[in-house]
C-alpha cells in the first residue's frame, strides 16, 4: 500500500505541483481513507520527500539503461534529455522550482544527491566524447560538468525564466544545444546540426 500511496502521490504531484496536491487529493485518487495514508507518512512532507527520492532513483536506472547501450555521446545527451522530460511529464507544474520555493529543506537534501549522480553522467559523457573525437580535448571536465549541472538547475527558476516567455522544453532545448556546441569539435558539430535538423523537422510534422 505504501508504494501504491507513493506512486500515486507522485503522479498528482507532477501533474498539479507539490503545492496544489492535498493529502485528501491523494485518498480521492485511490480510493481510500486519508487515515490509511497517515498510516504510512505521518505529514505531507514525508511523502513529498519519498516520492521525490523514488523519482530520482527511477530516472538515473533508465539514465544507466541509456547510457549502456553506448551511444555517440551527443546522441546520447539528447535521448537523455527526451527521456527526463517524459518521466517528469515535461515538467508542466515545474516540480523543481515548487520544491525550492515550499519545501526548501527537501530540495537542498534532493539537490546534493542529484548533483552526485548528474556529475557521474555527466563526466562519463564528457570522457567518451572527448575519446571519440565529437567533443574538443582541451575542455576541463570538472568545470564542464558543474557548469552544466549549475545550467540544469538555474532554467528551472521561473523568476529568471518565466514561463510566459520560456517553455520548459524549449528551455532545455536552448540549454542543451548552447552546451554542445560550447564543447564539440567540427566532427562533433556536425553530429549535433543533424540532429537539430531531424528534431525541427519532426517538431513541425
């Protein structure tokens, strides 16, 4: 029952915020009592906190999953990206920034663990690519790495980026190709035009 609390919880979270989401919300949902809740997470916080955390971990196995197959590391960012857009369901509440906003503490203990499995991905992608030739070998991977994890976070801030003006895909879209082309060779760039090519084409079928 636990899990199926949790699951459910985070699926009303991502489609209507951390914030919006009642206790009583969670009970319509499933069904059941808000008590039979309570019996599992004593507040709301706890099970913000449990879900978040079995989202996380849900996202880096299938991060794992993409990296393992071994893709041209520049394939690789953008399948990466298309994949944690759909497991936050293309982040239309803005989780992140409602987390930072209501439930600081959560988001700081999220945060820190997110950035050591971010900086793993990251580094790896960075390493294979250099090897590979699509990205310039004198980049410092250290710097690269925490600038992109640092970018990653700062497009979820809607006083910087409001979402009249910036569509969360179209932000990570920006992001993700500004990144590349910082860091590519010219065999690497041509990697990376194609694939713009493909995904404008697509976007407009």
């Amino acid at each position: 029952m636990k899990e199926a609390i949790q699951t459910t919880a985070t699926n009303l979270f991502l489609k209507l915020g951390f914030k919006s989401v009642t206790m009583d919300d969670i009970a319509e949902e499933m069904g059941i009592s808000k008590k039979t809740i309570y019996a599992h997470y004593s507040n709301k916080s706890m099970l913000i906190e449990g879900s978040v955390w079995q989202l996380m971990e849900e996202i880096n196995t299938g991060i794992k999953s993409l990296r393992a197959k071994k893709l041209n590391p520049i394939v690789e960012n953008f399948e990466v990206k298309v994949y944690v857009q759909r497991m936050l369901k293309n982040e239309k509440t803005s989780p992140q920034f409602q987390l930072k906003k209501y439930y600081p503490k959560i988001y700081n203990t999220i945060r820190n663990k997110k950035f050591e499995i971010a900086q793993h991905s990251i580094i790896e992608n960075l390493e294979r690519g250099i090897k590979s030739g699509h990205y310039r070998p004198n980049i410092s991977i250290s710097f690269v790495s925490r600038l992109y994890f640092a970018s990653l976070l700062a497009i979820k801030d809607k006083n910087l980026f409001p979402e009249e003006e910036y569509s969360n895909n179209k932000l990570m879209d920006y992001l993700l190709e500004y990144h590349l082309k910082a860091i590519c060779t010219p065999k690497g760039l041509k990697v990376l035009e194609d694939l713009l090519i493909k995904n404008k084409e697509k976007n407009e079928i």
